[in-house]
C-alpha cells in the first residue's frame, strides 16, 4: 500500500531515531511547510538523500536515492519574514514508487519499508558494539569530539540505527546502512565498515574535520 509524501531533498541521510534540526527559507520548502501545516496530524514529510544535484537553486535534486526516511515535525519555530527552524526526528523508512514534480516541491509515493531483525542479528550485535566502542576511543584519541552514548540498545535495530548515525561516513556508505534489507544486514555492513575505519585511524596520525554526532542519536 502506497502513501504520498512531500519530499524534502537533503544532502545527507536521515536515519530513524535522529534529530534533524532545519532551516527553511527557500520558497518552495516555505511552500511544503505552509501545506504541511493546514493539513492533519501528525506532520512529516519524507527526507531523501540526493544522489545527483544540490539541495537548492536551479537544477537542484536531479536525482534522488531510493531509499528516504520519514521527518516527524518535533519543534517548530515561524520568523516574521516567513522562515521556519524546525526540529525533526527520523521515523520510518520508505522507497520511492514514484514522483510528482507538479508542485513547487516534490511529492512521492512510497511504500514504508517494515523493521526487522533479520537472521543472526543477535549473533553480530556484540560483535559490532565491541568495534563501534573502540571506534569511539580512536576517534576521541585524534582528537575529535564523540558523543557519550553509554550503553548502546541492545535491540538489533535500534542498535544497527544508532551505529550507522554516528559514524564518520560518506554519504554513500550512509545509504547502504539505510537501505539495508533488515537489521542483521545492517550490522553487518557495519561490522566492516568499522573495521576498515579502526585501521584507517590506527594508521593515520589526525582525522579529517567530522560530523560526528554531539547528541542528537536518539535510540528510540
């Protein structure tokens, strides 16, 4: 069953579970916001990594993953020359069946992608978490500052979310974690991605300028 869904082109993945705070001035984003707004609760439109394109000007978003997210509206603040800062958490995955540029801004229909463990998630799960903490202590090691996540859920796909948040990515290697068919899938691509990214470390002597996560992972 398909559900249409404004889209919100974005230069980064958004994954469940994640703040996302946004600026809105563009007209067409104003546009979304305004008809967001006079629709029913609860709000959100979909975030989609753009594959080809930017986020905003002529030509912008040209070609759009797969793969997106749900932004449920958590906060929302109006200035008086009609920008929104909103504040947004990551809720529930979706692909693509088609777009509809009829508007100023994209809509799509989509099909919301359901959550499972997959086989052998519990197996992987320790493994990933023992890399994800060494990860975290190289990193902070070089120097860079690493959110305090305490003790990771234990859940595999709450916990597979959590990792492919916070880790130091390029956007590609973000997608494959969000489009990963289940949770133990999930894992495992982090599994080596984090082993490739704790060699990296341990043979580097700085790491690059991050986006590592300062606390807005949220487990739930």
């Amino acid at each position: 069953m398909t559900e249409r869904l404004p889209i919100f082109p974005l230069g980064a993945v958004l994954f469940p579970g994640l703040v996302l705070p946004l600026k809105i001035f563009e007209e067409r984003y104003l546009d979304l916001m305004r008809d967001l707004l006079e629709g029913e609760e609860p709000f959100r439109f979909g975030v989609v990594s753009i594959e080809l394109g930017h986020e905003v000007g002529p030509g912008a978003a040209r070609r759009l993953a797969a793969v997106g997210c749900t932004a449920e509206l958590r906060g929302i603040q109006r200035h008086d020359d009609g920008r929104y800062d909103v504040v947004t958490s990551g809720g529930t995955r979706f692909r693509i069946e088609d777009v509809d540029d009829s508007l100023s801004y994209l809509r799509a229909d989509v099909t919301m992608l359901p959550e499972e463990n997959g086989p052998g998630a519990d197996t992987i799960s320790g493994p990933v978490t023992r890399l994800f903490h060494r990860y975290c202590d190289r990193l902070s090691d070089h120097g860079a500052e690493v959110a305090e996540f305490g003790d990771l859920p234990e859940e595999p796909v709450r916990l597979s979310y959590v990792i492919a948040a916070a880790m130091v990515l390029d956007r590609h290697d973000k997608q494959r974690l969000l489009q990963a068919e289940d949770a133990a899938t999930r894992l495992h691509l982090e599994y080596d991605l984090l082993r490739r990214e704790n060699v990296l470390l341990e043979a580097l002597p700085t790491v690059p300028a991050s986006e590592f996560l300062g606390g807005t992972v949220s487990p739930n």
